[in-house]
C-alpha cells in the first residue's frame, strides 16, 4: 500500500497552512442507550466485556477451520476489492495532498521562425529569420485563500480512514462468514452420515421382510411399510448430500483461487466441540468503538461535510501565483551565458460573476450528499444495535436449546435402543420399532442442527461486537500487518 504522510506531518502542516475553511461545523448527535451488563447472559454467567482476541476463531481448536481462515484471507476476492479500494483511497490522499504545494516544473524549447518581409516588426526589407531557444524552472503556485485544497485533503484524509475501516469490516465478513460456511458444511456433513446410518439399517430391514414375504412369514403390508420407510429415509439421504455440496461449493469460493479444488477436492473438517467461550455478554460503553462499519460511517460523513466547504470556496475569488528562472538564447551555444539569464513572476486573480447559480447549485449538491451521509451513519448504528441485540438474545436461547435437543436426542436414542430389543426378540412390531428409529434419528439430525446453530450464533455475536476491531487501535502498521498474506498476484 502506497505510503500515507504520518500524523505529525499532518498537524504541522496544518499549522504551516492558516487559510481558513468554508466547511461547516460538523455536529454529531451523542448516541444514547442504556447500558446493560448483563443483557444476553445465560443465568449462571458472569458480567465479560473483555477485549476480543483479532484471531478469536482459534478458540474453537479447530485446526482445519484455521488452515480454511488463513486461505480465506489469502484468496477471497471481496477481500481483495476492499484491499484495492484502500489503494485508491490512498492514492488520492496522495494527489490531494500535492495540492497544496506549489509545482514547480522543468521546461525547454526551441523554434526557428521565417518573419515575411511586409510584417510590420520587419524593417530590413528581407525575410528575417531567427531562433529562440528557452530553458528554466516553472514555478505555480494557487493561494489556498478560503481552504479550498485543505478541506479537499482533508475529505480525502477522512475518505482514505473510510477505506481501512471498509478493510476491516471485508475482514470480519470474510471471516465470520468462512466460519459459519464450514459450520454449516460439518453439520451437512454430519447429517448425511446419520441419514447414511439409518438409510443402511433401513435397507437391512427392507431386505430382511422381504425374505420373509417370500417364504409366507410375513405379510404384504409389513414389506410396503419397510419399503415406503426405506423410500423415505433414502430422499432424506439425498436432500443431506445435495445440502453438503451446496455448503462445500460456496466455502471453496470464499476460500480458493484453485478452479481444480473447487471442481474436485472435499474438505476436511472436525466435528463442533462444545465449550464455553469468552465472548460479550453484555452492552458496554465503548461499543461504538468497536464496529469497523460505524468508524466507516463516519469518517464518509466528516468527508462529505468538508467538500461543501470546497463547494463554497467557488463562490470567492482565487489568486494564483507563476513564476520563471532560465535562460533564453537565439543561439544554442549561447543559452546557459550569463547574458541569457531571464526571470519574471506574475500573478493571476479570478473572481466568478455570471456562474454563481451554477456554483450555488453544486453548493447544493454537497449539501444533500452530507445529508445522506448523515442518514447512512443513523442507520449504521440502528443496524449495529439491532444486529447485537439479536446476537446476544439468540446466543442465550441458542444455548438453552443445545440443552434440551442433546437431552431429547439422549431419550430418543435409549427408546430406540429398548424397541432394538423388543423387535429382535418379537415383542414388537414392524411399525413401532421404525417408528422408535424415526423418532431417534430425527432428534440425532435436530441435535447437530442445534450444536451448529448454537456454534453460528457465537460466530453472530463476536461479529456484532466486532471481531476485535478497535477504532483506537487501527493503524497503517496493522493494516499492513493484517493484509500481508493477502494474494496480489493481481496487482500489475
């Protein structure tokens, strides 16, 4: 990334440059909520509002989930267009800047001209000809009277902020989302095996009554009934393959550059291990800090509120100032003598008379783009508090349902286990012991539904609490940092 001027270069040019600045005064309403410590808490947790680790997966002690992080940051291209925006950011911070700076250029020329003998500047009476050769310095320079190119620099500093705040949130979303797609994929996965389980049992039973209807031991309607639950639980099996690949499909595009592994290779993965984690609980103070999408918000809010101070400064008069130090010869050998030394300095004024309604309207237009980065910034915050709140709650119900459906599947399992017995030794029939089974597998897929949904809704709520994302700590340095095993083989 193109190397930004530090911050103590922008405050002392800030006192260098004592223009003034027809920006308004940008009035950010305080954003009020109630604090709650304890909002989302599980009855048996205690108040955490601890900072979160910027690696927080890792404490799902998942290795495969690491590798698949680390190729999602290396590989994922949405990652990639927040990355090439911060550039573009970055570069126009850079001309911006160079604006207020004079230019100074080097310059050379040479002509040869035919005068006719009837121009009035001709008294020989002959053609004239002569050369004119030039070289020298210019030097331009445009007063920054009102803060024109000031706020301008300005809006593009807070524009270029933006965009490593846009970085981070295009982190935490590749993220979060890589996280919950391979979530989503092990309990696929995990559901295709158990429907893989019971369609093999299922055929098993199928196989064996119909070897009983061939030899009369059993009746036409116990064989339809093995077959319609054999049929049943064969869809089943289908629906948990294609729900596998749909998952597998979208995790290969978050996270490979590879077309042959996104064509052809599965994924590894590791059954969800439960555990309690350290995430927020509650709702702090300095929650406004932790969300990259509010800082973003903003930082385009403040740019928008500087360039209509670049749009008034059109209403005022500008000066410019040029000047040149060179030689000038009509002859070449000549050029670089003392005798062909030449200067000379000028000024130039522009005021505007007959276009102020077009100036007015632009004016306008400023106006009403700082009023929609106003509402966007109003809604940024209303979407992060809503997006925590629901976060928190549904972690806590999430919670309390992994609970129940690991104790449902647990009763399933021992009235399955009981009607095992029973139908092995002819005590019960055909019909209730699928039935026992159906039930079993059932509470067995609701389960590991609920495990995952429970795993997401973590994911959900260290993502609405911002990943570890801290507005005070953001910086060139980590953003280098973070961005160093981005892929930009793309890049010319």
């Amino acid at each position: 990334m193109n190397k930004i001027i530090s911050t103590s270069v922008i405050i002392n040019l800030g006192l260098l440059i004592s223009s003034c600045s027809l920006s308004p005064n940008l009035d950010i309403p305080e954003a009020s909520y109630t604090l709650d410590n304890k909002f989302g808490a599980l009855s048996w947790e205690k108040e955490n509002n601890s900072t979160l680790s910027k690696e927080w997966w890792k404490n799902f002690d998942d290795e495969n989930l690491n590798k698949i992080i680390n190729l999602a940051l290396k590989n994922n291209d949405d990652l990639k267009i927040a990355y090439v925006h911060m550039e573009e950011a970055a570069a126009q911070l850079g001309i911006d800047f160079s604006n207020l700076l004079p230019k100074l250029d080097a310059s050379a020329s040479a002509s040869r001209a035919k005068t006719p003998i009837n121009s009035p500047s001709n008294k020989s009476n002959q053609f004239a000809y002569g050369n004119d050769f030039k070289a020298g310095l210019n030097l331009s320079y445009e007063i920054d009277l009102w803060g024109k190119y000031r706020d301008a620099y300005f809006a593009s500093s807070s524009s270029f902020k933006a965009s490593k705040y846009d970085y981070e949130a295009a982190r935490l979303s590749v993220i979060s989302n890589t996280i919950q797609t391979y979530f989503n994929l092990v309990n696929a996965y995990e559901n295709e095996n158990a429907f893989k389980q019971a369609y093999e049992a299922a055929k098993e039973i199928y196989d064996i009554n119909n070897e009983k209807f061939q030899v009369g031991a059993t009746g036409e309607y116990e064989l339809a009934q093995a077959k319609a639950n054999l049929e049943s639980i064969a869809l089943q099996y289908n629906q948990a393959q294609l729900d596998k690949e749909n998952y597998l499909k979208a995790l290969k595009i978050l996270t490979s550059n590879d077309l042959n592994d996104i064509l052809y290779k599965e994924q590894e993965y590791q059954a969800f291990k439960f555990k309690e984690f350290e995430i927020p609980t509650g709702i702090s103070s300095a929650i406004l800090l932790q969300r990259p999408d509010i800082s973003s918000s903003l930082e385009k809010l403040t740019q928008q509120n500087y360039l209509i101070g670049v749009a008034r400064s059109a209403f005022l008069p500008s000066l410019s100032l040029t000047g040149l130090l060179g030689f000038e010869s009509a002859d070449l050998d000549t050029l670089v003598k003392n005798g062909s030394k030449t200067w000379n300095i000028g000024g130039n004024f522009l005021m505007p008379i007959f276009h102020w309604g077009e100036i007015n309207d632009s004016v306008n237009l400023a106006k009403l783009s700082k009023d929609e980065a106003f509402i966007n910034y109003e809604n940024t915050l209303k979407t992060a508090f809503g997006e925590i709140r629901y976060a928190l709650i549904a972690r806590k119900t999430t919670r309390l349902q992994y609970d129940n459906a690991q104790s449902s599947e647990q009763a399933y399992k021992k009235i399955y286990e009981i009607a095992q017995e029973r139908y092995n030794i002819g005590e019960m029939s055909l019909q209730d012991y699928l039935e026992a089974r159906k039930n079993w597998l059932n509470a067995q897929v609701s389960f590991n539904n609920t495990k995952y949904a429970y795993a997401n809704s973590i994911v959900n709520v260290i993502k609405a609490f911002g990943g570890g994302f801290d507005q005070n700590m953001i910086s060139d340095e980590q953003i280098e940092e973070d961005s160093k095993n981005l892929d930009k083989s793309f890049k010319e």
